[in-house]
C-alpha cells in the first residue's frame, strides 16, 4: 500500500470489530477469558507432552468433540501425488493421543483416497472414542439411486457402521439443492438413514448466498452447518459473519472450514508477518489464525487440513488451554489484515475442487506460486520497468514458475470454464491464469528487445 499509516478505526473496519462489530457476534470476547462464556468448553492440562485439545459440546446432542478438527484433504504427499500414509498415520496417531477426536474426510478428497485411507487409520481405536464425518457429493449426483451407491461406498470405505456427522457438501447452487436433494428424494432418504442411526447428526457444508443460506436454514432443522470463516472472509465478498450469525440465530453449531484460508493466512506477507511476530514472537501466524475463530462462541469444532506433523504439532498448542483474543490481539490482527488485503492476491484456498483441469493445467499450483510472489513482493509489473529492483522481480517471476512442469502451467489454459463452476470460491479461473500468461509474455517479449 502507498501510506502503510492507518488509523485504529479503520483497522477496525476491515475486521469489523467496532463496538457492535465481531465483539457482538456472540457474547462480548473480553467475557470469554479463560473460555468463561463459551458453552460446552472444557481446557487441557499444559504439561508439555500432555497437552490435550480443548473439547467443546455439542449444544443439540450432549456429544463431546474436540476443538481442532482433523481435515482430511491436505494429508502429506508422495512424488507422485499419492498420500504419505507412514507419514500421515504419524500424524494421525499423535493428534488422537493429545485429544483430537473429530475427522473430516470427503467423498473426493484426494482423489477419492482420503476416506480409505482414514478408515483404515482409524479402524486402530475404539469406534465410540473418534467422531467421522463424510459427505455426500452434491456435484456428483444426479438421482437417488447415485446417493445410495455412493453413501453404500463410503461405509465400506471408511470401514463403519454409521457416521457421526454427515454433510450435504458444498451447497452453493439453489437450483441443484431443489432438483436433487428436495425434488429428487435424496434429502428425506439421508433423513431415513438418521432414524436408522446410520447418520447421528445431518448437516450441510456451505458455499452459497446469504439469501440461500437463509432458506436452508428456514425450511429445515439441521444438526450442524460446515462454513468457511476466518479473519479475511468475516467481512468481505464470502460474508462470512452475516453467515455465522444466520447459522446461530437458529441454535445450530458451527463447524469451521478453511480457518486458514487453504494456507493463505500461514504465510502472509511479510509486514504482517512482522506485526504478529512482534506482538507475539513465538506465535505462528496460523496460530493467530486459529484463535480468531475459536473466540466465536457458536464455534464447536474448527478443521485444519494438516499437511505437516510441525502443523499438527502447532494447533496442539494453540487450542490446548485456549485463549480468546483479547482486544489489543484483535487489533493487531486488524492491522495485519489491512496489510494482507492491500496484497493483490488471487483468492484460491488449494481446494483442488476444479482438478483435474483437462487440459492439464495445475490450476492450484499455478495460484500458489503466483501469490507466493506477491507476498513477497516479487511481481514484476511491466509498468514498473524502470524500477531499481525490476530484473530481481522478473528473475523471480521466471525462477518461482520454472519449479513447475510446463505441461501444467497457465499457457495451457484454453478458456473452458468448467473449472469457475466448480470453483466454490467463484474465482474467475480463466482470466486469472489469462493475466499470468500476459505477464509472462510481456516480459518475455521484453527480454527478446535487450
């Protein structure tokens, strides 16, 4: 940004936390210390080695369920592109002895390998000691007898006899949600599976309009609702407090997805890097992260897709004796913020949801490197060709992309769209890549002039 002078008051604005901003999503955060005010919240004991997730109660069932959520689609990979399972059962092994008790797994998730594998993983521990959560793929089908095919597959998969939760997943398109789950029978059938005790609790996970949200949560009692909420999202294009505050009006829990915004949030650029490390040396800025959504009193269980043990270890740590953000941590996050959102970043959490690109694009890979370099303010705009530091940033541009193969970079792209229907972030995919191949080739049209 050209002034990085900003006053507290408009800080405040991007996170909105004015006097009846965030503070008044629920009870008012400074009576959450210590977890005071936040029902259903038990702390661990902080003794190194024995740290225990904080666990919080579901408000419709009684059931205990941790804090920090195991997300199943980040697991660590191998070279070709398969899950790291001696690595990933580690992690799994050692988030379930510190108290993480709930595992979110999906239909698709790593190319329909993740329920497999958690099934597997699992199979170890007492079926009444974790929480399994699978979801039906809304994008995937088109009738009854598809719903019962695959909900038959994932039991079988994940190796039980019912689920704790199970989520209609990705809910964005109204017209889809009435020709399938309503017109299509599929809704009352997952409903006659709850009285059969197959499912325990029924929600939904969601990426559509407030509107949307809103008929949902009037024309039918749900368990649980799946959102994305983090610091960036809560005021902003996702609308992601009007959306919490819809889902708690109506006295149901929320579980948060992408607190960390697919890694966005872990690796800011570097003035809020700074900013939080000055605040806090010892803190990641995952951490800052993951208390930003804990402090919401409607929140009973936040998933973090966990690709690394040093992220499993992290979160530990973090919601192990949880402690709300007081005020002045809030507006340091404020101002980190104003820094993030001055980033022209492209808004791709690695969802993975618009691959595989038929044209062999890696779509998400492409965006990561793209908004590495912005983050570290590497991108060389061809405006700013006189520029002392120009051929560094040029250099970078062409080192960052040169990692990847060039069978699957942004050149490859031919406007198809599928990709942006899929997309439940509702990125223009197309004219992102569009405006790093014209990069791309301005300054390689530049270098052939010198």
């Amino acid at each position: 940004m050209k002034d990085d002078k900003i006053s507290r008051r408009d800080a405040l604005k991007y996170m909105g936390v004015t006097a009846l901003g965030l503070v008044a999503a629920g009870a008012g955060v400074d009576a959450l210390a210590g977890n005071n005010g936040i029902p259903g919240v038990s702390g661990g004991n902080d003794d190194g080695e024995g740290l225990q997730v904080d666990k919080r109660t579901d408000p419709k069932s009684g059931v205990v369920n941790s804090l920090l959520g195991f997300g199943c689609m980040r697991f660590p990979q191998t070279g070709d592109g398969k899950i790291d399972e001696p690595l990933a059962t580690k992690m799994i092994d050692y988030a379930y002895a510190h108290g993480v008790n709930y595992f979110d797994t999906a239909w698709m998730y790593h190319n329909g390998e993740s329920e497999t594998f958690i099934g597997k993983t699992l199979k170890k521990y007492p079926r009444e000691s974790f929480h399994l959560t699978t979801k039906m793929p809304s994008p995937n089908i088109k009738n009854l007898d598809d719903a019962k095919k695959i909900f038959a597959a994932q039991l079988q998969k994940c190796q039980v006899d019912y689920f704790d939760y199970y989520l209609l997943h990705t809910l964005y398109d109204e017209k889809m949600f009435h020709e399938v789950y309503e017109d299509g029978g599929v809704l009352d059938w997952l409903l006659e599976q709850k009285k059969a005790g197959v499912i325990r609790r029924l929600g939904f996970s969601f990426h559509g309009t407030v509107d949307f949200l809103k008929y949902l949560m009037e024309n039918q009692e749900w368990d649980v609702v799946q959102l994305q909420c983090n610091y960036y999202d809560w005021e902003g294009e996702e609308d992601s407090k009007e959306k919490y505050e819809i889902v708690t009006a109506h006295d149901t829990p929320v579980i948060v997805m992408e607190p960390i915004r697919g890694g966005m949030l872990a690796n800011p650029n570097p003035d809020a890097r700074d900013l939080m490390k000055k605040a806090e040396p010892k803190a990641s800025p995952s951490s800052w992260a993951l208390r930003y959504v804990a402090s919401l009193p409607n929140v009973m269980v936040i998933l973090s897709g966990m690709s690394a043990m040093e992220h499993v270890q992290d979160n530990i740590r973090t919601l192990s004796n949880f402690k709300p953000l007081t005020d002045s941590e809030r507006g340091i996050l404020a101002q980190a913020l104003v820094y993030i959102k001055g980033a022209p970043l492209i808004r791709c959490t690695g969802c993975h949801y618009c691959m595989p690109c038929p044209f062999g694009v890696d779509i998400p890979g492409n965006f990561a490197v793209y908004n590495d370099l912005v983050n570290e303010k590497l991108i060389p705009y061809l405006d700013q060709k006189g520029t002392a530091d120009y051929g560094r940033r040029k250099k970078a541009f062409f080192n960052y992309y040169s990692k990847m193969e060039d069978k699957t970079l942004y050149d490859r792209c031919v406007k198809f769209g599928r990709c942006m229907k899929l997309c439940p972030q509702h990125i223009r995919i197309p004219q992102e890549l569009q405006k790093i191949k014209t990069l791309s080739e301005g300054l390689e049209a530049t270098e052939a002039k010198v």
